[in-house]
C-alpha cells in the first residue's frame, strides 16, 4: 500500500536525500518512489521550491556528455531537516500509539 504524501512531507523527504548526498533530480525521484507513486514532474516544482527558500543550491555537472543538474542542501536547509526530523519522529511516535491501540486506553 503506498501512502499519499502532502507537501511538507515531500518536502522532508526530498531535504532527507539530499542531507545525505548531492543528487539529480531523477535519482531524487527514484528514491522517493520507494514510498510514493509521485510522478517525476511532481518533483521538480518541489525542488525549485526548496531552492527558493534558500534551502537548496543548484551546480551543473557533466555526466556521459550531458549537463545534470545536481541539488546541495545549504545550512537553512539542513536546519529545516533537523527541524522536520523532530516534527516527524513525534509524528510517528504518535501514529505507532494509535495503530498500537495506545490511544484507546485513554
């Protein structure tokens, strides 16, 4: 089962690979994949979103004779990651005591 995903999620989820790596949009989108059925033209307003937050830069790198365009994650951005780290694991924590059966012994 895949999971809609709104746009502050896809916003960590995008932040979430780049914090580990430069990458190209297209392995962006590969990964994401993994836990959305998000087209890859989904992506791209997405990511010149991020950019014009000042979370994201952008560099060209050649590769096999084309240009790619590759994404940085800046010192705003990484401070947006942690804070969607924090966000996310109370999130979850609060998801897991639902589906656990937490919330009915209240």
């Amino acid at each position: 089962m895949i999971f809609t995903l709104n746009a502050p999620m896809m916003d960590f989820l995008v932040l979430s690979v780049i914090a580990r790596g430069d990458a190209y949009g297209y392995q962006i989108s590969q990964i994401i994949k993994r836990a959305s059925n998000t087209k890859d033209s989904t992506l791209y307003p997405i990511l010149r979103r991020l950019q014009e937050n000042n979370y994201l830069i952008t560099y060209d790198q050649q590769y096999q004779g084309r240009n790619r365009k590759y994404y940085r994650i800046t010192e705003e951005g990484l401070s947006q990651f942690r804070e969607l780290c924090e966000e996310w694991e109370t999130y979850k924590a609060a998801i897991d005591e639902i589906v656990n059966g937490g919330a009915a012994n209240e």
